[in-house]
C-alpha cells in the first residue's frame, strides 16, 4: 500500500485499455472483516476475465490488456492469479504476463519469516508509502491515516514472502521500478519494457503517448480530490471540532441575549432592572455549560485498541473534570 500500483495501473489502462482489476474495490464491497470472501470473489472475477480474454484472441490487441491491482506481498495472493493462468490455455492462446514490482534504493537483504535469505523492505521504503497513504487520507480505498499506520506497514513488510526463482519462472518478465518515481515516470517506464519485448508491434512512440499519459494522470488526481472534498462534507466532525463547535454556538446565543436585552431596556426604561435580569436568569437555564477540552488523540488511538487496558477497566463515555467554574 502506498507504493503507486492503483496510480499506475490507471494511467497504464487509460493508456492501453483493456481490464482493470482492482482488489481494493472488492474489499469495499465486502467490507475489510471479510477478507476470505473478498479474496474469494477477485480470484474468481481473475478466472472470468481471463476467460473472456482468451476467447477474444485474434481482435484487437489493445483489448486484451489485464492490470491484476493488487498487493502481492505474500506468496498465497500471488499464487490465486498464478493457478488461474494454469489452469486455461493462457500460453498455448500466446498470452504473456509481466511482474512489476516496487523497490527503494535503501532496501537490503535480510531473512524472513520463511529465514530465507532476501530483498527485504527498508524504513525508508516503508516511511515513503506511509506518506503516501497520509496524503490521500479517504480517497485510499482501504487504509486510512492513523496512529496505527505505520505500524501495519511495518508489520505487512516484515510478514512478506520474497519471490522464490519458480515463481519469477512463471513471467515472461519482470521490471522493477523505483517506489520514490511519479506514477506518469513509472508509466513511462512500464510502457518502455513492452516496447522492448515487443509485445505490442503497434504501440505508439513515448512522445505520441505522452500527452495521453499526462491526462490520465491529471484525471486521476482531479478524481481523489473530488472524493475527499465529497468524504469530508458527509463525515461527522472529530469529536473535539464537535466540542469547538458546541461552545462557539453557546457564546452566540449568549451574544443575541444580551444584545436582546440591551435593546429591551432602550425600549422600556420605564421598567426596573429586576425584569430584565429574571428575564435574562431564566434564559441562562438553557446555555450549555462552556467547557474547555484537551484532546490528546495519540492516547486516544492507543487506548482504543483491544488488550490495551485490562478487562476490568470500564471505559467512560465522556471523561471529564471541572477544574474551575465561574458563575453570577
């Protein structure tokens, strides 16, 4: 997450054309707790496309581009696309598949969870992708920022499965690419392997795609900004913008009152202050309280997390303690 695949895939399909699977859509649907099932529904939507492909072969050849959208950090991901091209005619029908991957200059080897001897994910590499994730907010489809976010990066670098030699077999070639390039630079370096391998005998030069690289990639921004700006109308405020707000309604209210009764008295100075001020005591009854918060929302996040606080502490719905109250 965070390296630029979705980004990628978008100006590569807008590009080329063909099928976009995006994994991250099927999480949405079926929500993050039912990964099984979400798994379960990509793989088979794999096999489906990969059939409809296959039975086109011959037409046009732009239309037969599929972009498997997906983090296959773990060999048991990798291995649902790998079985469904084994299972159809894919390379007899002269079909080809191209693994891209992501690496930073700083990662190095190490040993895994499998304590095999390999490329592993350096902090930097995992910093840059938090960064990433940070700065899309709600328009990433499965990851928000959060205290925990760079943890659970950390977490998914460590628990990934290195590509074994009898997995990269099963390409037809690889290219990797440097996590820290623009999706447009990183497009341009895709599209340059397929000009090479010659996969594509009518693919355009770099500068007749160039403009079409450019609009995708501007289209594709324009699309997350008009999520977030659409996300943040319709999100409930955090819960200390809520408490700003409360008080700021409150010392409105109090703001017309008191006007009110100025010009009661201007109206009416026949009238002894003894009216007002029963008029105006009255009114005060229904003035919230004006309450000073602290928000600390690190704690907060880290609270939150089950087996954090013992079984036996009871959390409270709005902790608070007067500290100093003023009053007439």
């Amino acid at each position: 997450h965070g390296c630029g695949k979705s980004a990628l895939c978008n100006i590569l399909w807008e590009v080329l054309g063909g099928t976009w699977l995006n994994y991250d859509d099927f999480v949405q649907k079926l929500g993050e707790a039912d990964g099984k099932n979400a798994r379960h529904a990509f793989s088979s939507e794999c096999r489906s496309v990969l059939s409809k492909t296959i039975s086109q072969a011959g037409r046009q050849t732009q239309a037969h581009v599929i972009f498997v959208d997906r983090s296959n950090t773990v060999k048991a991901h990798r291995s649902d696309v790998m079985q469904a091209l084994r299972r159809l005619p894919w390379k007899k029908r002269g079909g080809k598949a191209l693994l891209v991957d992501f690496e930073h200059s700083s990662d190095t080897f190490g040993y895994g969870t499998d304590g095999q001897l390999s490329k592993r994910y350096s902090e930097q590499h995992v910093a840059l992708c938090a960064a990433r994730v940070e700065e899309r907010g709600v328009a990433h489809p499965s990851l928000r920022p959060s205290a925990k976010l760079r943890a659970t990066l950390q977490n998914m670098a460590r628990s990934a499965d290195a590509l074994s030699p009898e997995e990269v077999a099963q390409f037809d070639a690889r290219v990797s690419l440097d996590v820290t390039m623009r999706p447009p630079d990183a497009a341009r370096a895709v599209l340059e392997e397929l000009r090479s391998l010659g996969w594509f005998p009518d693919l355009k030069s770099q500068e007749d795609l160039e403009p079409r690289t450019q609009v995708a990639w501007q289209a594709y921004q324009r699309a997350e900004d008009q999520w977030r700006k659409w996300a943040q109308q319709h999100e409930e405020p955090p819960p200390h913008e809520e408490w700003i707000m409360q008080c700021r309604r409150a010392c409105e209210a109090e703001r017309r009152r008191a006007q009110e009764a100025e010009k009661a008295r201007a109206r009416f100075p026949d009238r002894g202050p003894a009216a007002f001020s029963k008029a105006a005591a009255a009114a005060a009854k229904e003035v919230p309280e004006l309450l000073w918060m602290i928000d600390l929302p690190e704690v907060s996040n880290v609270l939150s997390q089950r087996g954090i606080l013992p079984t036996s502490f009871a959390k409270v719905a709005q902790p608070h303690a007067p500290l100093m109250r003023l009053g007439g």
